[in-house]
C-alpha cells in the first residue's frame, strides 16, 4: 500500500482539501509551525502559517528545520491509515503509548496543536481511502 | 409534553480526612445500590445513559458522584486550594467513597469505576472488602506505569489537548455523535484535575506483590477492558485477572477507554450478565 500523503503528485489536492476542511480550519487557528512527519526513512515536512497549511515537501526535505515530528514505520502508517486500523494504531497519542509512534522535538507545541495534527491526520486517512 | 428524565442531582456533604466537601451526586432507580465513579479528569456525565437505563435502575439504584474538584462538586471552602497543587491520593480516593457510602446509608453497594476509577475497584476490594459486595474495574490493570504528566497542566496546552486524547481513546468504531461527545466531556474538568487524578493512577496504585490478597469471596471482583484501550490493554488486565483469584475478566470487542460512554450499547451487553451475576449472588441466603 502506497503513503499517499507523500506522494509529491497529490500534495496540492491534500493541502487544498486540509485548508477547506471546516474542523481543521478551527482546530488549527493561530498554528504557526513546520511539522516533521516521517514515513520510515521519508521526512514529510508541513508547514502551518496562521492556520494554513502552505507547504507539504516530501522530496528533498532530509536537511529542513521542524519544530516537532510524529515517526513510524511504513508498517505503522500503512495500519494507521486504514479505514478501520487495528488497535494501537488507530490514534497517534495511542500509538505513542504503545512504541508504534515517537514525537519528538518541541512536544509542548505539539500538545497545543494537537487537534489540528490530528485532524490532518485523520483526513490523510480520509484522502488515502477515497 | 416535555421528556424529563428520572434522573435527579443532589449534593451531600462530606467530612473526608478533617475537611468538609459539598459533593454533588446523580441518582436514579431502585435497588442494589451502584456507585458509578467517572474516570480521571471527568465528571458524572460519563455514566449518563446508565442513569436512563431502566433495565438497570429497575434493578439497581446507580449514584453517580462528582469527586471533589470535579464537575459540580467545588473545591473546599475551608481550605485554601489555590496554593495547593491539585493531587488525588489513594486514601483520599478511598476515604471519599467509604463516607459516601455511609452518608448515603448504603448496604454495601456494588462500585464500579473507569480507568482512575476503574484503578479504584481493585484498591477497595483489596482494602475493604466488607463495605463492596463487588467491584467492576473498567480498564483496570495492576499498575499505571511511567509517565510524565507536565503536559496534562501547562499553560501552553490547553482543554483541546484533553479532548483530542478523549477523541481517539474512542475506538474507530465509535458512533460518531458518542465520539464528539466523550470529546466534549473531556474538556469540562477543571484544568488542573486530569494532571492531579493521575498522580494516583501513575505513581499510587500499584497491586505488585498484593494480588494474592483479594478475597474474592467476600466482595466480588470483575474487570472489563475495551480492546483498543492503549492505556489499560486486554493483555493487561488478562495479567491481573490471573492473579487475582476468582476474578472475573471480560474482553470488550469494539471498545476502547470508556466503554460507558463512547458506545453504551456495546457496553451495556458485556455489563448486564455481570449485573445480573451480582443480582443472583445478593438474593442467596
């Protein structure tokens, strides 16, 4: 199963969807950030400016700054973008509990967005099923 | 005509280790008495639907209290709170549902607790297995592990933070309308409490080296556990139910951190032959 989300030909639809989607546009106000998520040794960096998200870069992004990165597995994205995953990979803080996802860097900022990175990722699921 | 439920809001008042507590409690039904104690961080609202359940308050009376601090159950007026750090202990916890018991005259009544809660059922059945005649742990396990509990009270993070968690400790099942709400309810504690009732859920409860105490005999113990609860997992609590002799243990399909509430239907079918178990036990000689 492919990672759409890092798929260099559907980043504007995604951004696109994302910064029209009503619950992000909420969740994510004020949200001035580059989130690192990273797809085994794929870095996907995303980058929040006032509540927009303005660039998704998966190619080339081994040397980019981020503030804060959610890591897995190829396996564990795999699992976790399946309509219905299984247990312990269905929620990000779920997964980090149980060794399936690691956040690292400023954890505090990602505790403040985290509804706005969860809702990303929750419409990633969304687009990688439709 | 208006739909009222039966449901009805009371506050009883508490002396719990030398100081006086309003505590605010619901209650509906009639029967074997069931304390419904909600999880860290939560308020009564958790346990709702049981409240409207008639196939169980026909046979049960379900009190559900706010702990001090929580929900409406304020502060102490007699204590200067606001220079304390807000911290749940296991003999505050306990002492709290003993007086509770003895304000509201109930002849040892069921107690059935979520996740902090849930931690609970085991250190009461443990320690006072006279005044339960049997718990219900829900995601119960014999201990809370590790964990760095900063974020869950720092100025820069704020309720969302809680309501995310809540969020996706729902199972991906959930009914959508149930997820939002266990959401909602997430965010209506008082900041400080999640932080403060993990302290005993983290550093406090802890059953290594006591299991083989339980008297199972004398207060009933039964554990359910969501399949999808990271936290507590099935594995888990299977561990502890081991340990304890004649404890009953009931993996819960479909479920995740708050069965109770984030599909009360699903929970609802693995509670009632419990509930009924009870109802069988109390009506022997």
């Amino acid at each position: 199963m492919a990672v759409h989300f890092i798929n260099p030909d559907k980043t504007s639809s995604f951004i696109n969807v994302l910064n029209s989607d009503p619950e992000f546009k909420i969740a994510a106000r004020y949200m001035t950030k580059d989130v690192c998520i990273e797809v085994g040794k794929i870095k996907c960096i995303v980058k929040f400016r006032d509540g927009v998200i303005t660039q998704m870069k998966s190619e080339n992004a081994f040397a980019d700054p981020w503030d804060f990165a959610i890591r897995g597995s190829v396996d564990a994205w795999e699992k976790f973008l399946q309509p219905i995953p299984p247990r312990f990979y269905d929620g990000i803080f779920g997964g980090m509990i149980r060794g399936n996802f690691v956040l690292e860097g400023d954890t505090v900022s990602a505790f403040s967005h985290f509804w706005a990175v969860t809702r990303m990722l929750d419409i990633f699921r969304e687009l990688q099923n439709k | 005509m208006a739909v009222i439920e039966p449901v009805v809001g009371k506050y009883v008042y508490l002396n719990i280790q030398g100081v006086e507590y309003r505590v605010f409690y619901e209650e509906s039904g009639a029967g074997i008495p069931i304390i419904c104690q909600h999880a860290g961080g939560g308020d009564g609202l958790e346990w709702r639907t049981l409240l409207n359940d008639a196939d169980i308050t026909s046979k049960y009376r379900v009190i559900v209290p706010n702990l001090p601090y929580h929900g409406k159950s304020l502060p102490p007026e007699s204590l200067e709170w606001w220079k304390l750090e807000y911290r749940l202990t296991k003999s505050f916890f306990m002492d709290f549902h003993l007086e509770l018991s003895i304000a509201l005259d109930l002849d040892r009544p069921v107690y059935m607790g979520c996740y902090v809660g849930g931690f609970m059922a085991l250190d009461l059945a443990l320690e006072y297995p006279d005044k339960f005649r049997a718990v219900i742990g829900v995601g119960a396990a014999q201990r809370g592990g590790p964990a760095t509990l900063d974020t869950f009270y720092h100025p820069s993070v704020t309720n969302n933070y809680r309501r995310v968690n809540a969020m996706y400790f729902c199972a991906p099942m959930t009914p959508e309308v149930h997820r939002r709400e266990v959401t909602w309810c997430a965010m209506q504690c008082a900041a400080p409490t999640t932080k403060g009732d993990l302290y005993y859920y983290f550093k406090e409860h802890d059953l290594t080296g006591k299991t083989h105490l339980f008297d199972t005999s004398r207060c009933a113990v039964y554990l359910l556990t969501g399949d999808y609860d990271p936290t507590s997992s099935v594995e888990d609590t299977m561990e502890l139910a081991k340990a304890i002799k004649g404890s009953k243990f009931t993996e819960m399909k479909g479920l995740s951190h708050a069965g109770m509430h984030e599909n009360p239907p699903v929970f609802k079918s693995y509670l009632t032959p419990i509930l009924d178990e009870i109802v069988k036990h109390s009506e022997q000689p």
